[in-house]
C-alpha cells in the first residue's frame, strides 16, 4: 500500500490541475462570452420595453467565479472517486479467483496451511497487497502457528476492520470537497448581498438593475453549489457503499472459503 501514495498523490494533484485548466477554457471562450451577450440582449429589450420579461438562461446562472470554482471542485473529486472506483473494482475480481483450492468434504489442517497459501502468494506483488490476500495469507500463517480456528477467524475479522477504516479514512479529501463546495456557494451569496447593499442608493433613485444583478449573483452561486453538493454526495456514497461490500464480501469469502474448512 505504501506504492500507491505518492501515485494517489500526483493523481490528486494533476487532476486538479486539468480541472482547472478545462473549465476555465470553457468559461473564458464560451461561458462568459455567452451571458455577457445575453445580459446586453437583455437590457436592450428592457429599455424598449417596459413589459419585458427576460428569460433565464444557464450561461448567465453559471457565469460568476463561484460557480467556476465549485464546477472544478466537482470535477475534481469526481476524478478522485473515478480512481478509488477502479481501485475498488480492481480489488473485487480477487474475489472470483479460487485462491483456496479445495474439493468438496475436504479439511485444512494446521500442517496444511503452506501448500495452501501457494496459490496466494503466486499472485502478483500488487494483487497480493488486496484486501483478500493480505486476510487469507495472514489467516493462514496465524493456524499453521497457532493452530486455533478462533484465532484464525479473529485476524481475518482485525484485518477487514482494518481495512474498513483505512478506507473510509482515505475518503476525507472527497468529503472535504463536498463541503468546500456549499461553502463557496454561500461566500457568493454574501458577495452578492454586499454588492446590492452598496448599490442600494441607486436603488432609491428608482435604478434596481445594479441591485436585481448582484441579488442573481447571490441566488445563482448558491443554487448552481447545492446542485453540485448533492450530485457529488452521491456519487460519494456510491463509492462507499462499494467500498464496504467489497470489505464484507473479502470477510464472506474468507469464512466460506478458508474457516468452515479448517480442522485442528
């Protein structure tokens, strides 16, 4: 596990960075040029007509630096969730190997466990580092030493719990992000009622458009985060519901596998 940190690391890290790079490019060349358009289009039609209803587009909702930001957050840590996915994934087809051959009515016994742990240890370096090779290796080594099934069921057990919370650990970035992303929604609420405050004096003079456009900068950026907030804790909890079914399935396949055909 230790080889798959600074991996992880620079994944995080480049990521980010093309996140950056491709929603700004959409925003510089398309998002921005469009709602500014609109906006223009917009305060003509009002000026001719003081009936004029503008309709809502999604370029002028998306527009601002907020909802910029909160864009690259999502996908950011949807990259990050696409990569624990396939790590999951990856980790999961260890689960339809036959790692412990074995007919039916045959038992383990103590003296055993090396011939048993070959086709383990026959794995590749990366696969023996899963979940499941590290719980049957470790199980095997415990009754081949110990010679106690309890024993034995405890350490897979300490393991999958192990693993349970390493897990869950390593998903406090993607959390973090699916926190940061409201946060900023609200940070552009507050600009938006600090820019509609300033103007207020034009809008005793009977100008609101100053204030009805940073009022929209207010409810856009936190309309356009919760949206996203919620899409990515979705996908979130996707991601750790398969992550805990790949822990029990490990522990399942452990005990139907290996423990129900241990004899001392």
């Amino acid at each position: 596990m230790k080889r798959q940190l600074p991996v992880e690391f620079i994944f995080q890290l480049f990521s980010l960075i093309i996140a950056v790079i491709i929603i700004h490019s959409i925003y510089v060349s398309i998002v921005r040029p469009n709602a500014t358009a609109i906006l223009e289009q917009q305060a003509v039609q009002i000026n001719a007509n003081a009936d004029y209803v503008p309709e809502r587009s999604y370029y002028v909702v998306i527009r601002d630096f907020e909802q910029e930001t909160c864009f690259i957050l999502m996908f950011w840590a949807i990259a990050l969730m696409t990569y624990k996915s396939l790590l999951t994934a990856k980790e999961r087809r260890t689960l339809t190997m036959d790692l412990i051959p074995l007919s039916q009515g045959t038992s383990i016994l103590p003296e055993d466990a090396r011939e048993y742990s070959r086709p383990v240890q026959a794995l590749t370096e990366n696969q023996q580092q899963f979940l499941l090779p590290r719980a049957l290796l470790t199980a095997l080594h415990r009754f081949r030493s110990t010679k106690n099934i309890q024993d034995v069921s405890n350490s897979i057990r300490a393991i999958c719990e192990s693993e349970s919370d390493r897990l869950d650990s390593e998903l406090s970035m993607i959390r973090y992000i699916a926190w940061a992303i409201p946060s900023i929604g609200f940070l552009g609420t507050v600009r938006g009622i600090g820019q509609a405050l300033a103007q207020a004096h034009k809008a005793v003079q009977g100008d609101i458009a100053g204030v009805t456009q940073s009022l929209g900068v207010a409810f856009n950026s936190t309309f356009v985060a919760l949206l996203i907030s919620i899409v990515v804790m979705f996908l979130l909890h996707q991601l750790q519901l398969n992550q805990e079914r790949l822990v029990l399935d490990a522990e399942d396949y452990c005990d139907n596998r290996l423990v129900r055909h241990l004899q001392t």
